[in-house]
C-alpha cells in the first residue's frame, strides 16, 4: 500500500471516528423538524395547525420526552421546552415519514448530511471542470469546517440545500436540450424544483432565481401556455398536502402571520451568534437595519459595473456595448450567477448564525482551480474558508481581546474575499468569449 492510499485510509478513519462522537448529540433545530408531525400523531386529540396552537404541541413533546427512555430526545426536550416555529409548512410535511424514534431519526438525518455534503463538494468540482482533488477536500472539510458540524450539532439544513443548489447549477450548466421538447421538458422539472425548494425554505430565493434565468438565457423560455398552468398547479399541489397533512385549510397564512409579525424577534444580536454583515454595520453606526443593506447592495452594485467598465475598456468598440455585452456572457454561466447570488445573499442578509455559512462553500468552491495552486483566485478562495470556517479565530484570539463583534467579523469579511474572486473572473475575461472558470 502507497503513501497517498494509506493517508486518504487513515483520514478516512479519523472522519468516521469524529462523526460517530457527533451522532449522539441533540439536535436542536432538528427537534422542531420532526416534532412537529410527531406531536401529531401522539397526542391523544387532534390538534389545530402548528402555528396557531403551538403551545400544545410542546405539552404533547414534553410529556412524550418525560415517558421516554431516550437521552437524546430528552437533551433536545430540556433546550426546547418551548418551541420556535418559523419554518415552513411544506419544511415540517416533508419531514412526517421520520420514525417516532427520536435517536433513529436524527442519526439517520446525520448520515444523510455527511453524505450529500461530500456529494456537495463533488458535485462542485465537476461544476469547476473536474472533481479531482475535491473528494479529499470534502472529507478534510467534514471534520474541519465549523459551519458545517455546527449544522450537523444543531440538525439544521444547510448541507442538504449545498447538495441540492450544486446539483441544479450543474445540471443548468450541462444541460443540452436538442428539441422543443426536451426544452420544455426540462424547463418543466426546472419549474416545479425552484417551486418545491423555494417553498420547502425560502432563503435561496435569490440564487434559485437566477439560476433560472440562466436556463433561459442558455437554452430559451419553454412555451408559457404549457409551463404556467404546471407551476399554478404544483404549487396548488403542495399547499393542498401540507394543508392536508398539518390540518387546516389556512396553515400558509397563518405561517405568514407568524414571521411576519416575528421580525423584532428575529433580530436576534450579534453576541447571539448572529454573523450578519449589515446588523454589525447597524450596531457599529447606529443606523437603521436597512439603511445598512442599502450602503452594502450599493457596495456590490458599483464594484461590479466598476469591473465590468474596467474589462470593456481593454477591447474594443464602444465601452457601453461592450460591458454589456460581457454582463450577457456572465448570464451564460451558471456556476458564476449562482456564486454572485449567494455570496449577495449573504451579504445583505440581516440573520446568518454560523451554520449558515456551509452555504458559503458553492462560491468559495467554485473559485478554486487545483491546477493553479498559487493563482489570486485560489488565495481569495482559501481566505474565504479560512474566516467563514472559524480557523483563523484561535489567532486572532492570541493577540486581541476577542469580542463577539471581532468573532462575528471573522466570519463576515468571507464574502469579501468571495465577491474579490468573483470580480478577478470578471477582469480576466477574455475579450468577446463567454466566461471561463476563474
């Protein structure tokens, strides 16, 4: 047996070793995924729908975990006395079919993050042009990214939407339709999956968006008289069956009710764990939440028409023309659209705790090219892990007093670093060619 072989083994061992010490633990926000349903079917009346009547189903879990023998069922009981709510109905029906088993459940839900994040990661080489080099970094990164086992500590669902976003970019990006019906078909699937991932947790509205455009610009917009009536009628089909499934007819609008009604308690501080750009602009200026994105989203906006202005400059015609025409090129690639829309996202967005951040890991990713080692791109790209995977906070904490706000900022300037590399692809675009990886 080789060098290279017997260390990708002993990793390997070690990566299982630290996922079975982490199988065990509670699961905070997983709690709530599979309470839900489950308070459901154990209580002994039938109970209105969660968010009108959440008391009652904790009464329901507190009692079950206070007749029960599981530990760890009892560990996320005793932090979730009280239950928070504000996920979305299709969220809590996809998760009915898990056992009443509370420790079967969140393991086997641990097991299926470990596997979809290294599939992830995957995935993301391939959407770079080749996965070699990235199963390593998937498995180095599954026992090293703090986000990422901050997800898997609390039961949360960031791994699981890295998989799902990677897999629609590449298949955008790959995707060869060679008929008008292959092209409708494909928009079709294209459709009713933004459809179920918007509704199932709306934070990556933003990419998913995008991403669709980019299947327009690509390939065309398929026939509207065919793809209208099957999203009205998708989205009918989910509201029906969650409604169905949590028992009432308005269960949406009560959701909706709920967080909207639940902004001021979802501002929760920076000491909280809250890693957001624009609340520690807030806080640091004393200026409202939304003046704060304001200045950020003008931030993006004139670095980005700043860059493309300076790469139209180099080619020749009129500057206008060119830039817009560079800005038409960008829409044609997937991989670069999809990473400038999470990396906005996150960098307006008011809520980030630090598991969030695994979401981080398509732009960081997607700027790493294996071949170049030493490239500007491969050094943003490492200082982005670097700060948005918590490594550089055990430095920071050997010379200065490590407030929440300087922990917090550790993690927030990753964006920065991903937003420079998203902008150096811009400037070494070559002149009237559709974007190459950075």
């Amino acid at each position: 047996m080789n060098a290279k072989v017997l260390s990708l083994v002993l990793l390997v061992f070690i990566s299982l070793n630290t996922w079975v010490e982490r199988l065990p633990l509670a699961g905070i926000d997983f709690y709530h995924y599979w309470g839900v349903t489950k308070a459901q079917q154990l209580s002994p009346t039938s109970l209105q729908n969660p968010y009108a009547s959440t008391g009652a189903y904790a009464n329901v879990l507190n009692q079950h975990a206070a007749t029960t023998d599981d530990q760890i069922l009892q560990a996320a009981n005793a932090y979730r006395r009280t239950l928070d709510l504000t996920g979305t109905p299709l969220l809590y029906t996809a998760f009915a079919f898990l056992p009443k088993n509370y420790s079967l459940a969140i393991k086997g839900f641990r097991l299926v993050q470990l596997v979809l994040f290294v599939a992830a990661i995957f995935v993301i080489g391939r959407l770079r042009g080749g996965s070699r080099g990235f199963t390593l970094l998937a498995i180095v990164l599954s026992i090293t990214f703090s986000p990422f086992l901050s997800d898997v500590a609390v039961g949360n669902l960031n791994a699981i939407q890295l998989f799902w976003l990677a897999i629609s970019t590449l298949l955008v990006e790959q995707a060869q339709p060679q008929t008008p019906q292959q092209q409708l078909r494909f928009g079709v699937i294209a459709l009713c999956s933004f459809i179920f991932l918007t509704l199932f947790k709306p934070n990556l509205l933003l990419p998913l968006l995008l991403l669709g455009i980019v299947f327009i610009a690509k390939y065309g917009l398929p026939r509207l008289a065919v793809l209208v009536p099957t999203g009205v009628l998708f989205t009918a089909l989910l509201v029906v069956v969650t409604n169905l499934c949590l028992g009432s007819s308005h269960v949406w609008l009560d959701w909706y009710s709920l967080v909207s009604a639940s902004q001021e308690r979802l501002a929760y501080p920076i000491a909280a764990g809250n890693y957001s750009t624009t609340l520690l602009l807030s806080q640091l200026y004393d200026i409202d939440i939304y003046a704060a994105v304001t200045a950020v989203a003008s931030f993006l906006v004139i670095s980005f028409a700043s860059v493309v202005m300076l790469t139209a400059a180099r080619q020749e015609g009129k500057l206008l023309q060119k830039g817009w025409h560079i800005c038409l090129n960008l829409l044609q690639n997937s991989g670069f659209i999809v990473s400038s829309a999470v990396t906005i996202t996150f960098a307006l967005s008011p809520l980030l705790w630090a598991h969030y951040y695994t979401l981080m890991l398509l732009p960081t990713l997607w700027l790493m090219d294996i071949r170049r080692p030493w490239c500007l791109a491969n050094c943003l790209s490492l200082l982005a892990v670097l700060c948005s995977g918590g490594i550089l906070v055990p430095w920071i904490n050997r010379w200065l007093e490590l407030t929440p706000e300087l922990y917090a900022a550790s993690f927030m300037v990753s964006w920065v670093w991903v937003w420079s590399g998203l902008m150096v692809t811009v400037l070494n675009l070559p002149a009237r060619a559709a974007p190459a990886n950075p």
